[in-house]
C-alpha cells in the first residue's frame, strides 16, 4: 500500500482521474522489482517464475512482417501512439525505479534511524515546548478542491507543540496542534527547522540515500557505504572487472553481490579509445545473478530469483579482503538505471579503467541465443543436446579421445 500511494502521488491530475487505466502498470511494476527483504520479486514469490519487464517485453524478437510493394500492413500501426496503451507502458517504465526506491527506502528508514524527511531521528528526542510537523489526513475541503483521496494529497501539518512522552513509551510523544491532542511516533515527527528548509512540493525522501557519492576511480582513502555500487576485481591477478553492490562491511572483509552481463567487451581494449569503450559498455546490461548448486545446471548463472526457501539457489556473492583493498576495487559511487544500464556519468568513469569488464552467459542468455539461431536457421533441421558430465560419460570421451589421436597417428 505505501508503494501504491507512493506512485499515486506521483501522477499527473490527468493519470490519477484516469486511474483504471494505469493500475495495472502500478502493480507489474510493484510485482517486478526486486524486494531485498524476501531476496526476489513478489512475483516470483507467487507463482516461481520470473516476469518480463516492459522494457524486456518490447526490446524481445518479435515476428516482423513486411509488405511487399510498399503497401500499408495495418491502420492500428498509425494509431498505436496516440492510444491508452503506450502511455501505460510509458508509466510502468516511470514506475519501476519507484518501486524499487519504496523498497531500499524503508531498509535505509530502519537501519539510520530515519525519520519520514529523511533526517536522521535524533538520539535525545524532543523536549516540552519542541515545536514540530506531524502527520495529519488533510481537510475534507482540500480533498474536495484537490479532488484527490486523503491519503493521496500532502499530510503533514504544524508546527505543533511537543507536551510530553506518552507513558511507558520512549518513542511516542504527545503534542498539541489548534487546540488539540495527538499521539505521534517519533518516526512520524519532523522539527520545524527541518521541515521549513524542505521543498516540500519536490521533496521526495524515498529518492535520497544517506550519502551523495558521484561516479569516480578510486582514490586512496575513501571508504566504501553499504548499497554502494562499485568495480572490482575478484582476485588481484584477475584481468577484468566485475560490477557488485557492497552488500556488508566487516572489519576485516567486504561482502559484496556481483552483477553479471553476457555483452562481450571489445577485443583490442587496450588500444581502443575511451569513447570505443563507453559505447560498448552502455549496450551492456548488469543484472543480479544467481547460481545454481545442484542439478543439470550445476555452476551456472540465472537470472531468475529464486524462492527464499531454496538451497539449491543463492546469489553470487564473495568477499573481498581489506587488507587487498586498494587492489581489488577499482571505482566506486557508480550508479544503474531502472533498466540495469550504466549512467552517463558511471559509463565515462568506466571506460577509463584499463581493464574491462568481464561476461557472462547465464542459462535464459543461452536459451536466448538458442533460440535467435534457431530462427536464423530455420531453413535447417538439426537436433542438439547438452553434454553429459557425470564421470562415466568423462570416462568414455576420454577414451574415445585416445582411440581418434592414436589412428589420426
């Protein structure tokens, strides 16, 4: 519910008068961001399968069919962008990060002791005489005027007077506004500096995190936060980079989830410009990616979130020493799009380390390609199965192996 007043506070008067047509763009994106607190996306958690996005919906191979003559193959083409259905698409896009922001945004508001500004909740409190904004469902005459739901229109209200703590409670306060009393959460109060130093038609707490880190190389001294997206290396000998969100920091070791793309980088990196490089890179796409244990499957990527409950998947984690620090991470404060796809500021960061990043085919990358040369060749039959690596089939090509270089003799 906080997600779907989240995004209805953020449409226009003509969206939100129209809003039968735009749920459903509301929920797809909701149901398709990934949530940190149950490692997936409710949507995988209700029917254990991953759902194509918008974006991955429209960029897919779609059958395309060419009239011969230059003739006009149907009037809906002419139509489709001054119809209900791009603007919907055009939301669920919009939407997306929005839903993936309310998520990170209540782990941040748990973690900093954040208040509901984005302030961190001072550890002394408030006294008597404090004055302070509150929560408070707006009039029936704003909600008449806006026409727009309380619960949809702006809801904080002061200054208010802080009399004292609620008894038995250290986090409740009572407070006194027009005449009246309420009974706040300390969560739910803003003082009064505060809240005047907000814009609060712009101000969008769930849009903000606890520190500002633009794109850059590493530099010596600068500490890494949790969340942060970063370039790194798994080994000091590794000749590519992995790009992985600091997951937990320790004293001794950073805990990190790596990111995979199966776009391949350029063969001549070394000699090639970094404008070369930034325009590879952004067709990369990073996704989280997870592997498989057990099973046929056994040692690759998906990138499939898995049921909380399953062993047999987790995500491709590693740690990275502190003590190899400065060799390991090779830039930091990079930032994704809703997409997956680097930022124009992070692609320029990207594209001047020497080294570059590495590829990875996950099991939908190979099906993916499976499937695009079967349609290029499908003029051809042919069959294709998948090589067995139990230790009686190693057995047997070993042997056939010999048997073929010792007549080849």
């Amino acid at each position: 519910m906080q997600h779907l007043n989240g995004c209805l506070t953020k449409c226009d008067d003509t969206q939100y008068n129209n809003m039968r047509d735009y749920l459903p763009a509301i929920a797809f994106a909701h149901n398709t961001a990934f949530n940190s607190a149950i490692n997936c996306t409710p949507f995988e958690a209700g029917h254990g399968l991953r759902a194509r996005t918008i974006t991955e919906a429209r960029a897919g191979p779609r059958l395309q069919i060419v009239a011969e003559g230059g003739m006009e193959i149907s009037e809906s083409d002419k139509t489709w962008e001054k119809s209900i259905f791009p603007k919907v698409l055009k939301l669920a896009e919009r939407l997306a990060s929005e839903a993936q922001r309310q998520s990170q945004w209540h782990k941040r508001m748990n973690a900093h002791n954040l208040n509901q500004s984005g302030a961190k909740v001072d550890e002394k409190g408030f006294s008597p005489g404090d004055r302070v904004y509150f929560y408070k469902p707006p009039t029936q005459q704003e909600i008449a005027r806006r026409g727009r739901k309380a619960k949809h229109l702006a809801h904080y209200h002061g200054p208010a007077i802080v009399q004292s703590k609620v008894d038995g409670r250290d986090r409740q306060y009572n407070i006194t506004y027009d005449g009246k009393q309420f009974k706040r959460d300390i969560s739910m109060l803003v003082p009064e500096r505060t809240y005047q130093s907000l814009d609060i038609s712009r101000h969008d707490p769930t849009a903000e995190t606890t520190f500002h880190q633009e794109p850059a190389l590493l530099k010596p001294g600068v500490k890494l936060r949790e969340e942060e997206l970063i370039l790194c290396k798994t080994e000091t000998a590794d000749k590519a980079w992995y790009l992985a969100e600091v997951h937990k920091i320790y004293p001794e070791e950073i805990e990190v989830v790596y990111y995979t793309t199966p776009r391949q980088p350029l063969d001549d990196y070394a000699t090639a410009t970094p404008e070369q490089r930034e325009e590879r890179l952004s067709q990369s796409r990073f996704r989280k990616t997870w592997f498989i244990r057990t099973g046929t499957n056994a040692g690759k990527g998906t990138i499939n979130a898995p049921f909380p409950k399953n062993p047999s998947l987790r995500l491709w984690t590693g740690k990275l020493p502190m003590k190899e620090f400065e060799n390991l991470i090779l830039a930091n404060g990079i930032k994704l799009d809703a997409n997956g796809y680097l930022t124009k500021e992070s692609l320029k960061v990207a594209s001047h380390v020497a080294i570059p990043h590495e590829a990875l085919n996950t099991i939908e990358d190979e099906k993916e390609l499976q499937a695009q040369l079967q349609t290029s060749n499908a003029m051809f039959s042919y069959a294709e199965l998948q090589e067995c690596n139990c230790i009686r089939c190693r057995k047997i090509w070993t042997e056939t192996r010999k048997d073929t270089t010792s007549l080849s003799q």
